[in-house]
C-alpha cells in the first residue's frame, strides 16, 4: 500500500488529504474508492486514516483520508470552526476528487465517516447519487448532540459565539472552547465518552499536533441548526452500514438512524465496545464488517 499527500478543492479552501492506493493494484485497472470522514475535532492522521489504511491494504480499494475545512492541514478561517453543512459539502468534493482518478472506478465510490464524520457522511449520501454504499463508525448527528446540552448552557454558548463573531471582524481575535475536557479535568463524573475523549486526543495514543482540542465558539450556533438525519428517509435507497459499540453512551444515535432508513440497512453492534473503543481499540472486530460491507456493494 502507498500512501501520498493529495490536495483537492472543495468551493474556494483546498483541503489536505492522504490517499492510499494498493501496490498490487495494475496499471489501469480501476478500483472501487472509499472516503474516510474523521471525527469532531480529528484530522486525517488519526482514527479515519488507520481505517483509510486497512481498507487499501486488502488490495481491493483506494481509500482516502481528508481533513474538513478549517481543520488539520486544510484551508479554511478561523481555524477549527466546525461548519456542518460546509463539512457535507467536502464530502461530495471528496467524491468529485475520487471520480476524476484515473484508477478509481466513479461509478463505484462509498463512505465510512467517525462520529460527527458518520452524519456528515449520511447527510452527504442523502444528495449525492453518485455515493454507492455509506457506513458509519461510532456515527453521530452532531447537531442533535448538540442539543444534549442543557439550555441554558446552549444559549450562552450561541450569545458568545454572535459576540466573537463582531471581535473576530473587527480585531481578527478568536475565542476557542475545549471539545473534550483537558486530562486534569476528567473526573469519576465525566460522562465516559468524553472521558475516553480526553484519553484518545490528549494523549500518545491518538494524539496528533494538528488536533488541538478546540473549537471556535461559534461552532456551537452552527450546529445547533445542522442535522444529519433530515432526509434519511427521503433519499434514494442505497446500502447503509451503522456499527456501534454495545456500550457506547451514543448507541442511540445509529439506532435512530438505523429505524429512519430505508433498505437495505444493517445495525452491527460490537459487545463490549464503547464508542471511543471503535477509533483504535476494536479496529480489529470493526474492519472484517467493513470490507465485507464495502466488496459486496462497491
């Protein structure tokens, strides 16, 4: 498997990818391609790019990791402002890239996206029929989480970020709040998934420079009008994948995403997995469903 930096454009920002093509693949053959969408916060260089990884190394696919706009080694002011519907759009810019190589087939393109990356993954196929087969790993509708929040709490945070919005014109300051708590903040309280959060981004396990565990403020009112999951039951049917841990404090996300869709649509459940597990951990039970998924309908 080779793997090389690529760049493509989604609107007027150039975003960064990693591309990862078998070595045993022939000259001029085409093969099928999956898209790796990385989770909240992530980049390229973590959970999507392994999963991007095990998928070229069957032989069977081009794959290719990418970090959304504002994000990672891609273009985009503030930097890491979370823009949902900008994020789906570089889903189907992704595709777009894919279907102009000369050794993908572009009738053949799927996508696996990771936590926020599912919903953005799903909202990207419910529009794009030029997306053959989606799967989602830990997936979530980052907008409904969103509104997890109490209320309170998610006014504020949409009055500061309309504030920071006027700072950042007039001055270029930007205002950043953790996406999970830092280490010294975790506590027996800490809900587990951004207790687990905190142990994959924060430390030598799936830390990476460009993931910096913020988020501009105005990420939040952003979000808050997002949804991943609007149209799942209006799109033309193409096959869908959830796999969630059995344990996962947002299991309910793919099962509500799972009970909106239409066939064909598989929930797969790995027991004893909880949704942090599924970025490294549990690769190993995740990626025999995966390839099995992606060969059969790509």
């Amino acid at each position: 498997m080779a793997r090389s930096d690529v760049s493509f454009q989604s609107g007027n920002l150039k975003l960064a990818g990693h591309l990862y093509v078998p070595t045993t693949a022939s000259d001029g053959k085409k093969l099928p391609a999956v898209i790796t969408v990385h989770p909240f916060g992530g980049v390229k260089e973590q959970t999507s790019g392994v999963y991007a990884d095990v998928l070229a190394q069957t032989g069977d696919f081009v794959a290719l990791a990418f970090d959304r706009r504002h994000q990672g080694a891609s273009e985009g002011e503030p930097r890491q402002l979370e823009d949902g519907w900008g994020m789906v759009e570089d889903v189907k810019a992704a595709v777009t890239y894919l279907s102009m190589l000369d050794n993908v087939d572009p009738n053949r393109i799927g996508v696996l996206g990771i936590c926020a990356g599912g919903g953005y993954a799903l909202c990207a196929t419910t529009t794009d029929p030029r997306i053959k087969a989606t799967a989602t790993v830990s997936g979530v509708d980052i907008g409904s989480f969103m509104h997890t929040l109490p209320r309170d709490q998610m006014l504020k945070m949409i009055a500061d970020g309309a504030s920071d919005r006027v700072q950042y014109t007039r001055t270029g300051a930007v205002n950043y709040v953790p996406i999970v708590p830092e280490l010294n903040a975790v506590t027996k309280d800490t809900p587990t998934l951004m207790a687990e959060g905190s142990e994959y981004y924060l430390t030598p396990r799936g830390q990476y420079k460009t993931s910096i565990n913020r988020t501009v403020t105005w990420s939040y009112d952003m979000l808050a009008h997002y949804d991943s999951f609007k149209m799942l039951d209006w799109m033309v049917p193409r096959p869908l994948l959830f796999i969630a841990g059995s344990e996962a404090d947002t299991l309910g996300y793919s099962e509500k995403a799972f009970a909106k869709a239409q066939d064909p649509k598989e929930l797969f459940l790995i027991q004893g997995r909880t949704h942090i597990d599924l970025y490294d951990k549990a690769v190993p039970e995740v990626s025999p469903k995966l390839i099995d998924f992606f060969t059969k309908h790509l």
